[in-house]
C-alpha cells in the first residue's frame, strides 16, 4: 500500500512547462499513469492521476522544484519521508486549469492493474466489459439459485442467467453433483459415449420436428454449421439473416449483427472480408414485405434463411402476428430452408421452444445456452433426409475435439431431464416474469419515464423510449444516457442486469417473488433521479 499526504494543490496553466527541473525528475521517476474516478469534496471526476517514485538522491531536488510550482507544504519534506524507507511517493490529482482542495491527512491506497494487461479489454466477450454503460465490470466468484456474489462478497439478484443457460438458478445441486460425479471417470474422451446418446433421445422426444441432433461446442458453432448443411442440402450460397439478429461471430453473420455489435458502433467487424459478406443479405425483422422483396430479387440463389424466432440481441422483440408464419411460405415457395437460430430460446420458451410455442416447423433447428446447463453446448438438429447430407454419412463436413463432451453432456441431460418432468417450470417462469413487467410498467408511468417494456416467457427488456420496439431501427431509438443510469443505478442496489441496452433479460426458477420487489423497489428509487 502506498501513502500520500495530500495539501492544497493548485494547478496552474503551465502545468507541463513550469520547471524543467522538475519535468526533468518526473520523466525518469513516473512509473504509471493512469484515469481514475476519485471522490473530491462529495464530486466524482475524472481525475488524471500521476504516480510518482522518487529516489533518495534526488528527492530534495524534486520537491525544491516543484513545490513553488504546485503549493506543496515544504513541510512534506519531513512529514511524509519519515515512513517509507528508500522511496518518496508524491500524488498530484489534477483536473485541467481547475483549482482542488483535498482536505489534508487524506489516505488513499494504490489500485492494482487491472487485468487488461492479459486479457484483451480485460474480458473474453465483449458485452461484459461494460463498454456500453461505462465503468468497470464486477468480477463475480460465484453464484447460487438466484444470485451472484462477487470478489467482495457483495450479493445481486442476477436478471442474466448466465446470458440465459441457468434456467433453473445457479449451481443446482442435480446439475453440479451429475458434473462432480462424471469428472471422475475422465473429462473427455474423443469417442462416442452412452451420454450423448441419453441427451439425443431426450432432446429429440422434447422438441417437435425434429429426428436427428448433432452436438458441437457453441451457439456459433451450430449457427454456422447450419449453414453450411444448409447450403450443402440446397446447393445454393446466399443466406438471409435480419438486422440486430446474432448468430455467433462466424464472418457470415458478422453483417448487421445487433448485441455486441451494435453496443460498440460498429454493425460489421473488420476481418470480415466481402467475399464473406456478399452472401449474406439483409432483411428487416418483422418486415414480411422486406424479405418478400429480397426472395424476388434472387430468385434461385438463397440457401436459407436463418433467424431468431425472438430476437435476443437488440433487447427481447418478440414476432409480430404471422411474421414467423409468413417467412415459412416464403421459405417453402422459394425452396429455401428456414433456419431457427433457438439458441436463447431452445428448452427456454417451452419444452420445444418457439416451434412448439409458435407452432411454426423449422427446417433446421440451433441450440445452445439451456441445453450445456452452464457449459459449452451447441447443436443444430434437423430432419433424417437433411441430416444425411452431414459427414460421415453425407459430404457436408463438420467435427470438433471436445463436441459431445462427457461433463457438457451429463449437465445438459439432467437440465433437460428436470424441465422434462417439472413442466410447470414455465408456468412459474411465466408469472414472475409478467409481475416484473407490470411492476416496472407501473413504476415507469408513475415517475414519467419514456419506456417499452417487451416480453414473452422468462425474456423481457425495457427500452427507454416512446415508440414501439420491434426491430434493430426501433431498438436503436432507445435513450442510452437513461439506460446507463438505470443500469448503474439498480447495480448499486444490488440488481445485475444486462450491461447494454441490446440485450435480453433471463430469468431462472430459483428468483422469488420477494427479489422482484426488491427489483421493483430499487428501480423506483433510481427511477426518480433520471
């Protein structure tokens, strides 16, 4: 820990040319340079803060020069040299042109780095590092039923669910105690297993129209293997995808892809090359008229049109009435396949997700999320006479090292094994995710704030903004100045919710009716300072 006391600094215009002296020890004894938020006089600012050593040789020297400079008591000399042996540590805050008083005697403690260093951005998918919200992200160590606890051992309600896989609450002890048991066997084995076999079977009995389920790693993953069996199947190369839907980060989807994308401005992601991005066309969600039109302008040269049933990635946007419907007959009168990307709402939505819930049939099917129980899972599922086309018995190649891992395997079956015998699972999913509904609803009319509130099942998002949110245009009308201060807001209440405005809520069966209040309660208070 270091130490500092700190007088009245007053920061002249010269700042950076006052002394050559004393710029001349600066530039050989900084060590780091840094932004902060620091606490001056009850106001948080943006400080630039600049920790400086100075050696015992040329501390005097340091001080004599900078001390006329920056109003440092020459007291400093003697008070604050006596506790640290062979180092001087000097802090100046300073705000641009601007006079601070910092009451004096103040300690402050020296933050370590943060972990950007070897991670990139200090996190391994973007939407976590906070970007879109401003701030640092909390890091959590671990989760039970309902909630988060963090490295400080602060509690959350979480609304995230792990980004959606922990239906039934965290670290559910018929999961964890599966995975604990399997471990102990091996944790994987590059062969086939009875496992995989016990999870095709069940997922197949649960989900209509489907016959036969291939196992990968990730949501990307089955994405992007849909379309190439897709494409195999129909010898065909174009793709429909929507705007704002997400599909992974497989360069064909990279165009227009919402979530991540659209929480950093930046809609297509350098590295993908236009020979990627050529076959893929973009159609509005929600638009039949749009996608009819983008059919009859390439006839005969569109594989498969992919998309999320209920769009996750631009906020929850449910489909408006026939919308999925229309988009089958266009599929069938164009011979293209109609891909559903049930990735978020796969064993979520209902036992068969939004093809039972809807009661639209898919060509191919993609899951992910629910169906690892909170490990990495994807699949993508289809009928015996496309799934054939599928190597090894067909020539549309697809493989992966760890896919149908044993541990993915064991805590996917025994999820899927509780929704499958505890079907009232969605009905309570259901109610106390239309009672947080119409508890912000009501809070929002009474505090007037502009909002949309969408929802279908255990998905739900509020938009700050007066119009309807019904796709990426819509969604992006949203006012994200109130987002970030609703989002920081509730954090400090204790709430994680999605850090981005463009992304859905999940809620799991372990959350209670008294953490709902407790949400509604805290959304009332920081609703009143917007």
């Amino acid at each position: 820990m270091a130490l500092a006391l700190f007088t009245q600094i007053s920061i002249p215009p010269n700042f950076l040319t006052a002394s050559s002296t004393a710029l001349s020890v600066l530039s050989s004894s900084i060590i780091s340079i840094y932004f902060g938020a620091v606490n001056v006089v009850g106001e948080i600012s943006p400080i630039l803060i600049l920790i400086i050593w100075f050696s015992e040789k040329n501390k005097e020297i340091a001080i004599q020069s900078v001390s006329p400079i920056y109003s440092i008591d020459s007291d400093l000399n003697n008070s604050s040299i006596n506790g640290i042996t062979d180092m001087f540590l000097t802090v100046i805050e300073a705000r641009t042109y601007e006079k601070l008083i910092v009451s004096e005697e103040t300690i402050v403690e020296e933050e370590s780095e943060p972990e950007v260093e070897v991670i990139p951005g200090g996190v391994n998918s973007p939407v976590r590092a906070f970007k879109a919200v401003g701030g640092n992200p909390v890091f959590i160590k671990k989760a039970k039923g309902a909630y988060l606890f963090d490295e400080d051992n602060n509690k959350y309600i979480d609304y995230i669910s792990s980004w959606g896989p922990m239906i039934l609450g965290h670290a559910h002890p018929k999961v964890t105690e599966s995975i604990i048991k399997t471990t102990k066997n091996g944790t994987s084995f590059g062969t086939p297993t009875e496992l995989e076999t016990k999870i095709a079977k069940l997922a197949i009995k649960m989900v209509p129209n489907i016959d036969q389920i291939r196992f990968v790693n990730s949501g990307t993953e089955a994405c992007m293997s849909a379309i190439r069996l897709a494409r195999g199947f129909t010898g065909k190369e174009k793709i429909i995808k929507f705007s704002g839907c997400y599909h992974g980060h497989s360069d064909s989807f990279l165009i227009q892809a919402g979530s991540g994308g659209a929480t950093f401005g930046n809609p297509s992601s350098p590295g993908v090359t236009q020979g990627s991005a050529k076959d893929t066309l973009i159609a509005e969600y929600n638009n039949l008229d749009n996608v009819s039109s983008i059919f009859n302008k390439n006839k005969n040269k569109i594989a498969a049109l992919i998309i999320e049933p209920v769009a996750g990635n631009m906020g929850c946007i449910p489909p408006k009435k026939d919308f999925l419907k229309g988009l089958r007959s266009l599929c069938d009168d164009h011979k293209a396949l109609l891909i559903f990307d049930e990735v978020m709402t796969g064993f979520r939505l209902s036992k068969g997700g939004a093809q039972e819930l809807y009661g639209i049939k898919a060509d191919i099917v993609t899951f992910g999320k629910v169906l690892g129980g909170g490990l990495p899972v994807g699949a993508f599922a289809s009928n015996i006479e496309i799934m054939s086309f599928l190597a090894p018995k067909g020539e549309v190649y697809q493989a992966g090292t760890l896919s149908g891992n044993p541990l993915a395997m064991v805590a996917g079956y025994n999820t899927l094994k509780i929704l499958d015998e505890d079907p009232e699972i969605y009905s309570r999913l259901e109610k106390k995710t239309k009672k947080l509904e119409e508890q912000l609803r009501f809070i929002s009319r009474k505090n007037k704030i502009k909002h949309q509130i969408n929802r279908i099942g255990s998905m739900i998002s509020i938009h700050f903004t007066d119009h309807p949110v019904v796709n990426f245009k819509t969604s992006k009308k949203g006012d994200n100045i109130y987002y970030k201060k609703y989002f920081h807001g509730m954090l400090d209440q204790n709430i994680y919710l999605p850090p981005s405005a463009y992304e859905s809520y999940f809620l799991n069966d372990a959350i209670s009716d008294k953490d709902i209040d407790l949400t509604s309660e805290a959304y009332n208070l920081v609703s009143l300072g917007f």
